[in-house]
C-alpha cells in the first residue's frame, strides 16, 4: 500500500509516523510544498512549543475549541492529551507542565520535538519530497494527486494535512472533488484601540476580568494585559477566537466591554465598594485603589469619570460611588483593527467538518481520502489546544479505517 501524506507539519508528521506502525509494509511518503518541514512546530509557543495541554477531563478540553469541540470529544477519548504526553515521553522527550497547565519540552526548546519526529521517521523510513505542492485530487482505482511541477502520482490512501490557509482559494482543489469550504478567518488576535488613551497604561495586567463584545452574547474571562496598541492576554485573546466570525463581520470595528473585577453583581460590587471605602476612612481616594486594580489603571479609571484624585473617601457621594461601580463593571472601549498573537495564530474556517466522518477522519466525498490538523474547520483556543487537535487528528486519520 501507498500512502500519500500532503503537508509537513504537525499533523503530517504525527500521521506519517503512526501509518507507518499501523502498516510497517506500507510506503509512506510526505509531500510538502515548500523547501522546509515542521516549520510552524520550529516557531511554536516562542521557540518552545506548547506540545498539549494538561486538561485531561474531556469535556472540559473540548470547550477550549471554538470550532470542532463537539466532533473533537469523540476522538479525545481515544487519543488525548493523555496519550500525547505519553508518546513524547516514551520517546524520551522530557516534559514539564506550566502553573497554566500548558505542556512543554523540558528543554524549553521546539527542536528538541522536531528531533523527535525525525528520528521516527528516519527509523520508519518514511519519505519526505520537498517541493511537492498539491494541487490537484482524482479518485479513480487509487487516489491520483498532481503536483504544481506538472506531474502527477497515484496512491492508495492520501491524508491531507496541509494545515490552514487564511485565502479560501487555496483549498479549490479539495472543494473540486466535492468538499465544502468554510471561509477562513482568523482567530486568537489582539484588539487595537488606536485611539485609547488606555494603550499609555501598556504593561499593565490585571488578573482576572470579564471582557464582552458590546450588543452581543459573546464574553471571555481571565487576565488582561494593556499593550502599547491596545488590549491582548488570555481573556482577549479567547474573546477573538471564540468571535473570529463575527468579529471578521464587523471588520474588526466594535466596541469591547470590560468588567475589570469579573463580578456581574451590581450590588455585590456596591457592598464591596462601600466596604472598602468604610476601611479607608479620611485617605485620599487616589490612594485607595482596589486590590484588584493596579495603580496606574486606578488613576487612570478616576480621571476618566471625573473623580478628583485628591478627593476624600469619606467624602464620596452616592453619584461618586455609582459612577465608580460603572466604570469598574461596565467599562467600554473602542477596537479598530486587530494584530495577530505571534506566541499562536491559527484560522478558522476550512473543511467542513459535515465532510468528514469523525470515526475515521476519511472524507464523506472521496472514499480513501483523509483529514487530519488546522485544514479542518476547527481551532482551539491558546495553550496547546490546537496541536492537541493536531495529534489527536493525525492518529484517527493513521488507522486508514473505511468507514
Ligand atoms: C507562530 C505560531 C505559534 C504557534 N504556537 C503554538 C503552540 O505553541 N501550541 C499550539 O498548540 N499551537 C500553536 N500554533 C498553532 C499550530 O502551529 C497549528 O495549529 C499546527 O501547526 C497545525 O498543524 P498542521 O500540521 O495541521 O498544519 P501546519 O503545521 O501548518 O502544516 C501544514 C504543512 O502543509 C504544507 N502544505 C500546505 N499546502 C500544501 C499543498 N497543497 N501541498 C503540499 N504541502 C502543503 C505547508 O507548507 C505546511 O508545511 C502556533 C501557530 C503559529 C503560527
């Protein structure tokens, strides 16, 4: 049996490999378009590639997927993050897990995986041809695929793991042979607020807060981080992913809400307020920031609703502490335009996932034919979740099942 690989990352590796010991007869060979492999795993996490995460609960990892974590449940319970912590492991690659639960490479470096993968494939044999764009799919007798260089090449089985294209064209010939194509977009970006005030405060993390896209239900929580362009960290970035459609439709112009305590209760903030004014007694207001609020950020909040820095606590009136609770729970920026997250982009938008039947990742339109990675319309969230999704993929795919 053949078997064609198309594409060199994650998820190309990882199915490569596993063909190989599902079918040790088999030839495996990966087709990649450009002069280089793993590439993406190279740059990964900041050089040190988030391999997984240590979430092993699988309804809870499947929420970290705004697209796909309901068909990704399914393959979680056969490979997860479980079994990806054990095969880099038993293949010597030593990992730690953050206080985030995100998993790296004890080495804190991405080569340390991609000399994982090619020591595997060099003891499987596994051809890798550089330079070997696909560009087109015929399923007749065997599944024949044509290469930009002109010629073409017949295999038994093909898993495409060609990872995400932010232009839809690129993917005209999966959608040739009968695949529907969802429009990319794409996820896990900051916000720019161009012109905030705000963006002086850069540096500036506050740790737990609740951030919403102003008339919509869409909200995030966790820390936020104050850049020089605007807003980034956890909560946003989880914010534009789980709204990369929307946000895409609004052409990155909206405005964000920030509850900077993550307390929606009115009257819980009121009674916390109170309190701690009562405790602050005669000191100047401007001194007596909440602990949750970093000091730069608290005068910052002062000035914006008129509030005299010098002002006594004592002396606050009711207006004073309504305007407080306000701007502390329903705080409102405008956002024009996005940057991407260098740590981790991805795009959103691919094969549909009603193309591909999850028992066996083998395509619904071409029989032999399989799907594995970010080419499929799912991505997760920061933290090793779309490797995760990668390996998890590529492992289904490499059982070669007819469904
Ligand atoms: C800067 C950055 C950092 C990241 N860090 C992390 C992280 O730490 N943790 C995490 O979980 N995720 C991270 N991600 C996301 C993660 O890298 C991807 O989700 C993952 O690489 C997807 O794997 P893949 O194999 O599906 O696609 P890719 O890794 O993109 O591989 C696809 C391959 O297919 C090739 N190809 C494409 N089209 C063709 C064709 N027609 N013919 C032949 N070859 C083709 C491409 O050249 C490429 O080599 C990061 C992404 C970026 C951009």
């Amino acid at each position: 049996m053949k078997v064609g690989i198309i594409g060199g990352g994650a998820a190309g590796f990882f199915a490569a490999i596993h063909v190989a010991e599902n079918f040790p007869e088999a030839e495996v060979v990966i087709l990649e378009k450009s002069s280089k492999v793993l590439s993406k795993v190279k740059v990964s996490g900041g050089g040190r590639c988030n391999v997984c995460n240590a979430c092993t609960d699988i309804d809870e990892l499947s929420k970290n997927y705004p697209r796909g974590g309901r068909q990704l449940r399914k393959i979680f319970g056969i490979f997860s993050t479980v079994q990806t912590m054990d095969w880099f492991e038993k293949r010597g690659v030593e990992l730690v897990v953050q206080e985030d639960q995100c998993v790296f490479p004890k080495s804190q470096n991405s080569q340390t995986i991609i000399d994982c993968f090619r020591d595997e494939v060099l003891n499987k044999k596994i051809k890798i041809r550089l330079n070997a764009e696909v560009i087109g799919l015929e399923n007749s007798h065997g599944i024949q695929l044509r290469f930009s260089f002109g010629d073409s090449e017949k295999f038994d089985k093909v898993i495409v793991t060609a990872g995400g294209h932010p232009k839809a064209e690129k993917l005209n010939w999966l959608k040739q042979c009968g695949h529907e194509i969802i429009l990319p977009v794409p996820s896990l970006f900051t916000f720019n607020m161009p012109d905030e005030p705000v963006k002086n405060l850069m540096g500036i993390v506050v740790e737990n807060a609740l951030v919403s896209i102003q008339s919509e239900k869409l909200e995030a929580t966790g820390p936020l981080l104050i850049t020089h362009w605007g807003m980034s960290g956890p909560a946003i970035l989880k914010l534009s992913a789980f709204g990369a459609r929307l946000l895409a439709d609004k052409k990155y112009d909206f405005k964000v809400q920030v509850n900077w305590l993550n307390q929606r209760n009115e009257s819980v903030i009121r009674s916390y307020i109170q309190d701690h004014f009562l405790k602050c007694g005669n000191k100047q207001i401007s001194n007596c920031r909440l602990s949750e609020i970093p000091q730069r950020l608290w005068d910052y909040l002062l000035e914006k609703i008129g509030l005299p820095s010098d002002k006594n606590c004592s002396q606050l009136s009711e207006k004073d502490k309504n305007k407080l609770i306000n701007i502390l729970s329903n705080d409102s920026y405008k956002v024009s335009g996005k940057t991407t997250f260098k740590e981790e982009f991805v795009t959103a938008g691919g094969i549909s996932l009603n193309d591909v039947s999850f028992k066996s990742m083998q395509s619904k339109k071409v029989k032999g034919l399989y799907f594995a990675g970010e080419i499929l319309d799912i991505d997760g969230i920061t933290g090793g979740f779309n490797f995760q999704a990668a390996w998890s993929t590529a492992f289904i795919a490499a059982m070669l099942k007819e469904d």
